[in-house]
C-alpha cells in the first residue's frame, strides 16, 4: 500500500514539483526502473539469470523508432514495441528451454544474443539499411524520432508533462500487474518452480512451458522500457544493446534485492543517481568516476548481501514493533510478509 500511494502521488504531482529538465530525466528514471523490473521478475521470481534484457530493450526502441517514423503516428509502434521483442524473447526461449540448457549455458546465450545484435546494429551504417523511411544510421543511430500521439489522434502529440503521465501511468500498471501475476496459480508455479524445479516437474507441471511464457513476458516488458526511453530524447542507437547496459540492469537487481519488485527499481534509480554525481565530481590522480562507482557498488554487495529492500524490511522488522506480524496470524502472517517482498 505504501509503495501504491508513493507512486499515485508521483504520478499526480510530478509536473508540479519538477522543472522541466527534471521531468525528462524522471521519465528516463522510470524507463530504466521498468528494465529492472523486466529482470527482477524472471530472475528473482522465475530463476532464470538472463544478459539479454538490453537486447529487447534496445529491440524494443529500435521498432518503436522505425515503425513512428513509417506510420507517423504512436499507437501501432507502440504494441509492436512490446509485442516483436515479447516474441523474439519467445522464439528464443523456447530453443532454450526445451533444449533443457542449464543455468550457466542459458547466461551464455543470451550474453550471445546481446553481443550479436549489438555488432550488427552497429554495422548497419550504409545507404542499404534503410526500412522504409528510416535509415538505421549504424553506430550513429535514429535520431529526430517524432513525439508519441494519443491513441486515434495523430495530431495530438504528447508534451513532457503528457510523457511523464504515461510513463509513470504505465510504470505502475506494469508494477502492480506483476504484483497480481505472482499471486496467481502461474506465479506460484514458476516460484516453485525456481525452488525445486524437479519437484516441480513431479507434480505434473511442463516446467519448460512456464519457464518460456516467464522469459517473454520479461522480453515484453523490456521492449516497453524501450520505447519510455525513447520518448526521452527520441534518439536511440546501438548503445542500448551494449554488454554494459546489460551488467547493469543485473547489477540493479543485485543491488535492490533478488525475489523482489520495489527492490531492483530502487537500485536503479540509486545506482543511476549515484553515477550521475560521481560524474560531476573532480577525482585527483589516478582515481575516476568508473573507480569509485565500482568500489562502492563491490562495498555495498559485501555489507549488504541481501539488497535494499530485504534490508530495508529487516531494519523495519527489528526497528518498528507495529511492522512485525502478530502471533495470532501464525504461519499466514508470515507467509504474507514473505509474499511481500514481491510487493512493498
């Protein structure tokens, strides 16, 4: 509840208590926190380690850019942002898991799959990489990407604080869908089956078949992120598909809390503030942003192993008698609290 009223609160007073260069750089705050999310929800809730969350990240706003550009208006771009990524994650899993890869084979893969689509993104600079009127312009990227419309109004193209209501409004359908996912037969099935995955195939379930609806909802999810971040600055180039943005999002949900929601968007958003301001800052000698950024995240993991928000939880639950569950509630109220890491 606390996390919901936090997030009404934004989504409403936003444009009245940020500038304008402020609100741009919320909406790409809120991008990268729904690409966390895209992560936290098959790794920590399905068990599956992926590298290849940049990729439909950078799937998703490439097809958003060149179907806006052809189209001249948002609303098919937009679904086809979420649903071609959505897809290709599909196609991929199923090699994956029905061709029963393991853990450390699966990371391999899908690092695989980013590296190849960040080279060629990056090699498609000639005059013959053009689709439609969008030329993919290589390294260099698409840029001068049209303003998203209103959906049946092509015209009617959204101002920043527009961009912000969307983006935030879709933040939070998506945090609260997967809220409601995970309490469901589904969710718990692909919970169990991170648990005990043999276990779980004893009891009847095609662990391969939740296992892939798992990753394509994560694929969906981050070509979405795609598009946010696209209305940011209507640019978009191979960068989106780069290793590091991969270890990154991974490290945002390492940072935040693995088998949670709140946790990994928290970590996003602290991880990007943090490297913001260490990039403002003089570092004399030898010392940089990228050293100091790396020392402080390798201090963090090593004395809080657990991330932000089981942390946060347990300082709360020691700290603050009215958070504990009550002996009468027994083992339900403590189900519920662990069911809450999935939540606030």
């Amino acid at each position: 509840m606390v996390t919901g009223a936090i997030m009404l609160a934004l989504l409403f007073l936003g444009p009245t208590i940020f500038d304008l260069f402020t609100l741009l750089k919320v909406i790409l705050f809120i991008a990268m926190a729904m690409l966390a999310l895209s992560l936290a929800f098959i790794w920590g809730f399905g068990g599956i380690l992926c590298f290849g969350q940049s990729a439909f990240f950078g799937l998703g706003g490439y097809v958003y850019a060149i179907g806006v550009i052809n189209m001249g208006e948002s609303t098919v771009p937009i679904l086809l942002a979420i649903f071609i990524p959505a897809a290709f994650a599909m196609l991929l899993g199923y090699f994956m898991f029905y061709g029963r890869l393991n853990d450390v084979y699966l990371a391999v893969v899908t690092l695989a799959v980013t590296l190849i689509l960040y080279a060629f993104i990056r090699s498609t600079s000639g005059e013959e990489w053009v689709i439609g009127k969008a030329r993919l312009m290589g390294f260099n990227g698409i840029s001068s990407i049209p303003d998203p419309n209103w959906p049946g109004f092509p015209d009617s193209l959204l101002w920043p604080d527009d961009k912000f209501y969307v983006a935030m409004a879709l933040l939070i359908l998506v945090y609260f869908g997967l809220r409601f996912l995970l309490r469901t037969h589904f969710g718990r099935v692909i919970v169990a089956i991170k648990e005990n995955e043999t276990r779980a195939e004893l009891l009847g379930y095609d662990v391969r078949f939740y296992k892939m609806i798992t990753f394509t909802i994560g694929g969906g999810i981050a070509g979405l992120a795609g598009f946010l971040l696209v209305t940011f600055n209507n640019f978009v180039n191979p960068d989106k598909f780069a290793l590091a943005l991969a270890a990154q999002i991974i490290m945002w949900v390492l940072i935040g809390g693995v088998g949670t929601l709140i946790g990994p968007m928290l970590g996003s958003l602290a991880l990007l503030m943090l490297y913001n301001w260490l990039g403002t800052q003089n570092f004399a000698g030898w010392l940089n942003t990228y050293l100091v950024f790396g020392g402080i995240i390798l201090l963090f993991v090593l004395a809080v192993p657990q991330g932000l928000q089981p942390t946060a939880q347990m300082l709360a639950l020691r700290f603050l008698p009215w958070t504990r569950p009550t002996d009468e509630g027994g083992d339900s109220a403590r189900n519920g609290a662990r069911e809450g890491r999935a939540g606030d």
